[in-house]
C-alpha cells in the first residue's frame, strides 16, 4: 500500500475492538536507537478513536474501555484477522499475583522506588514463542512519584506491558526489597539458572561532577554501591578514532576488611548477581523540548543531513522520539554534553556490551551497567569476567550496543561490519532513504503543518551572528516548499474537478508563516546564495502542479488505487541552490 496516501484512507477496522479502532501495518523506515519493548507485530499501529496510538495490541486492548469482549479475546480476534502470533493467557503462570519492584534514579538525582503487581501473563501460541507480562502499579506508589513530577518524562501509568526477564527481575527486586524470601511461593527461592532475568539495582550514593556553565571541561561520577568506589571519567576511547569515551575505576570502601574473598592477586571482583543491572542514570530527556513529535523531528533530522538520528532514542509514546541535539546546530546540545552518559561509545562488532539502554516507568531512558542475563550460567560467568571491573584493578572503558537499526550510521561513519557489498548497498540506498523523511509531508495533518511549521520558524528565527551552511538552508527551503503544497491540498475539496479552496483561517495562517519562513531562510548569513528569486517562482510552478497530482493521488485512494508516480522534486539539480 502507498505510504503516501493518508492514514485516515489506509487504516483498516480493527477485528475485535469497539467500532471507531483502526490499525494500519507499514515499513519501518527509521534506522533510530531503539530500545526493545513488547511488540506483536512490527509495523503495526493501532489507533484508539481519540488519536491515540498503540504499539501493542495486548495494551490496545486493556486501553479500549468500551470493548464488550474480554482482553483475551479481542487479542486473539485482531491477531487471527491480520496473521500475527496469536498470544493467550496464563492464569497459572508462577509470577501472576506476585510483588513487584521497579528502582531507578530520576534525573535529578534522587531514587525513585514503585511498588506493583504481576497482573497477567500472555504467551504467544507458536511454539517458540515469546511471553510478556503486565504489572499493575499500586495506586498509593503510582500516585506518590506522579505527585513528584520529573517533568520530562510522562505520568506513571496504571499498568505497563514488560518483557519475560524484566518480570522475573522485578518479582525478585520486590522481595529482595520487603525481605520477603520465604516459603514455596518465594521467587528467589524458585527461581533457577536457565530463566532470563533482569533487576535494576541503584547505588548507595551517586553524585555527577558537571562543567560550570560555559566553562570548558568534562563531566565526571562518583558512585558507591556495595562498599565499593566507582569512578567515572571521561577520556580519549581505547577504540582508535572513537573520539572521547568513559572509563570506570573500581576501589573498596572497606579497607580490605570485606568477608567476601578476594579474586587474583587479592583485587575484589565488582559485585553483581545474575540478572542485576546497575543504573547509572538518565541518558535523555534533559529538556522539554528533548522530546519531540515524530514529524518534528523527522524534518529537524533531514535539514541536519541525519546527523540528529545518531543521538536520538524512542520513547513510550510511538508518536515522539527523543533527541538531544542542538535545533541550531544539530549537535549534542550543552546540557546533555554535561552529563557522563553522552560520552558512552558503542562496543564493535566482536565484543560485548557492558551498559543497556533501559526506559524507566516514567519514560526515560537510562543506561544501565552490568552483565545481561540471558539463564545460561556459563555464559554469565564468562561475561562478568569480561567486565573486567574489579577493585583496585584496571579502568575499564563503558560500551552500548545500538543495535541493528543503527546499521545506516555505522556505514555513514565508516565503522559498519557489514561486507563491502552490503554497505554499498547500503549507501545507494541512503538518498532513498532520506527522501521518505521529507515526502512523509504528503500524510500531514493539519495539526502537523502548525507544529512542523512553528518549530522552523523558532528553529530559523534571526540571531546576531549567527550563520547556517548551504545544505542546512537548502534543505529547510525545500521542507518549507513541501510543507506549503502539503497546505494548499488542504485546502482544496478533493472532490472532483469542481475542488474548491477552503477559507479555513488556520491553513491561510500557515500559508503567510511559510512565506515568512521563506524570507528568513534566504536572508540568514550562509556560505552560497540561495535560489534565484528566493525560491518564489519556483514554490508558485511546484504547487501548483504538485496540489493537482496529489488532488489527483487522494481521488485515486478513494476508488481503492494506489498513486505511486508521484514525485515532488526540488528544483534544476544543476543549479547552485538544489539540494540534490
């Protein structure tokens, strides 16, 4: 199905939901960060008759407060109707009814505990299927760190969707932390070394050392957990062109009077059991405007030639990323810069990671550092003495892996395993890619033009020495080209021949906001002159000829056609101007 034409005619019924829930299945194009969540098929998004829009369908489904059939069946109907795994639930799953614990610390410091319990479990039906979890938060816990508000994240919700290992670690944190260990009912005590297991444990004390405003300097981090000493600093990478990396020291708190043993040479091997992940604190957001609406984003990322995307996360919400780049700039913006975090490199193709990125419940993302434990005790054992980290032992350096959506940045940046031959294919396929971002404004909303078109005009409002290259200029021209033929198919009744223009006083606002737009953009002090006439004749020929195509395009869909010659181009690619 053509990604062009509009959500609203591309979205189907949603087989077992209330009327008014629709779904759509497309290509993910995105090569962003990406942190691993509960997802039943990917591609799929399911949206609520209020706009809201789902992941999963299992958290569509708890969400859809008019629904007539149970949880269960709604899933298992949606599932059926689309082809996806079909998931069922496990009343008798060992964790269902069981405590659990979330700890984590927030962005300003400060240690953060929610108390829940393990509603359901869901498994899928296949045989080698995958199982996830919903904890239902308590109310008064829920209620107090919603009073507490960590203003960047979101509300804690009533309930979240988790993955197999984070149930297990979470029911293991809950009676760790309440010292409820006993009994045939105990999870510390059923537990056994081939489930998946993944607790999050905060230090005892943590303080970050960030440079003064303005002053030049890097950040550091003192931590202690455990009656050890952690020390982090940031440093040029052992990885050779890497750029700055961050080291960790290890030292005992305990003068050596530990009862634990020592490992070789009398250095004490750091201490984390199985399962257990260290956090370290908040990698994003920093800001309210870290977190930005897709659409947003999308464009930012495009006119600072992908460079944001290397530094962006997705966050709860499917419709807002995270991004901690500079909107003047595209670089990573000062604050962010201050904390330690921002510093950590990706580990290569042949070694293993030592911190995760982790969302807390409020939506952050963290870095969490330690060994991942997949329920092979071998491996773990093996891992931990990869880590590395013990007391009075060498630094060792912090690494994360991206994962495979990251793939397109490491071949950009020249550090890609893939084979010649892949990374080539690769690279023709980059302009392709890079185009989608842009001709994604064919599908704006209303409500998408005003809050792409406010951002650039706060993004390229006028500053006293300030100075933009080229290609930032012509590729914001071109995104403000596209946005305002994207306004006059609004404003056209694409009803037939007849169309007429609306008089809605909101897209002629926009229209006056991009032509201001336009007018700053070609009056900003840049490297090359912008396009002849300011890019006026040709935002007049392209619009008009590009509304009828898409007028054309939104009849097509209507009648159950798909319009794939479409093609909204820049300008001459032999001109100064063009950003082909």
């Amino acid at each position: 199905m053509c990604s062009r034409i509009p959500i609203a005619k591309r979205a189907l019924p949603a087989v077992g939901f209330s009327p008014g829930w629709v779904f759509i299945i497309e290509e993910p194009k995105s090569t962003f960060r990406s942190i691993d969540a509960v997802s039943t098929s990917p591609g799929l998004t399911i949206f609520a008759p209020d706009s809201r829009k789902f992941k999963s369908v299992e958290n569509a489904a708890l969400h859809d407060g008019s629904a007539t059939n149970d949880i269960e069946t709604i899933c298992q109907q949606f599932c059926a109707h689309i082809g996806a795994s079909s998931y069922q639930s496990d009343p008798d799953h060992f964790l269902v009814g069981k405590g659990f614990c979330y700890e984590w610390i927030s962005i300003e410091g400060r240690r953060r505990v929610l108390f829940g319990t393990i509603a359901r479990c869901v498994k899928d039906t296949n045989e080698a299927g995958d199982t996830h979890f919903v904890v239902e938060y308590c109310d008064e816990s829920m209620s107090l760190l919603n009073a507490i508000s960590n203003g960047f994240g979101r509300n804690i919700p009533p309930s979240d969707e988790i993955m197999s290992a984070a149930a297990w670690g979470g029911c293991v944190a809950f009676e760790r932390k309440t010292h409820i260990r006993r009994g045939p009912g105990s999870v510390v005590k059923s537990i056994d070394r081939t489930i998946p297991c993944e607790s999050w444990v905060t230090p005892d004390v943590r303080e970050e050392i960030m440079p003064l405003p303005g002053k030049k300097g890097l950040p550091e981090m003192l931590v202690s957990f455990r009656g050890y000493k952690l020390a982090f600093s940031v440093k040029e990478s052992s990885v050779q062109g890497a750029g700055l990396g961050v080291f960790c020291r290890c030292t005992s708190l305990t003068n050596n009077a530990s009862s634990r043993g020592s490992g070789s040479n009398g250095k004490e091997p750091f201490d984390l059991k199985a399962g257990e992940m260290l956090d370290l604190g908040v990698y994003a957001p920093f800001r309210d405007e870290d977190k930005k609406h897709r659409t947003v984003f999308h464009l930012k990322n495009y006119i600072f030639s992908m460079s944001c995307e290397e530094w962006c996360f997705n966050s709860p919400d499917a419709e807002y990323q995270y991004d901690i780049t500079d909107d003047k700039s595209g670089n990573v913006h000062d604050i962010a810069r201050s904390h330690i975090m921002t510093f950590v490199n990706e580990c290569g193709p042949e070694s293993s990671p030592n911190v995760y990125a982790r969302l807390d419940p409020e939506g952050c993302v963290h870095y969490l550092m330690g060994v991942a434990y997949h329920g092979v005790w071998n491996d773990f054992e093996v891992a931990m003495k990869q880590l590395g980290l013990k007391a009075g032992g060498k630094e060792i350096e912090l690494f994360v892996d991206y994962g495979e959506a990251y793939e397109n940045v490491r071949v950009r940046k020249g550090y890609s395993s893939l084979s010649e031959q892949q990374q080539m294919e690769r690279r023709q396929s980059m302009p392709q890619y890079e185009k989608a971002f842009v001709l994604e404004i064919a599908q704006y909303s209303k409500d998408d033009l005003v809050r792409t078109v406010e951002f650039l005009l706060q993004r390229f409002c006028p500053e006293k020495g300030e100075q933009i290259s080229g290609m930032v200029r012509d590729r914001a021209l071109e995104v403000s080209w596209r946005l305002r033929a994207q306004v006059q198919v609004l404003q056209c009744d694409s009803t037939g021949q007849n169309s007429t223009r609306s008089s809605d006083p909101d897209l002629e606002h926009l229209l006056v906001s991009l032509d201001n737009l336009n007018e700053r953009l070609c009056a900003l002090p840049c490297d090359r002159q912008p396009p002849d006439d300011h890019g006026r004749s040709f935002v007049s020929l392209v619009d008009e000829e590009n509304v009828a195509t898409m007028k054309r395009g939104h009849a097509q869909s209507e009648n159950g056609e798909s319009d794939t010659s479409y093609e909204y181009a820049p300008s001459d690619s032999s001109s100064e101007g063009s950003v082909e």
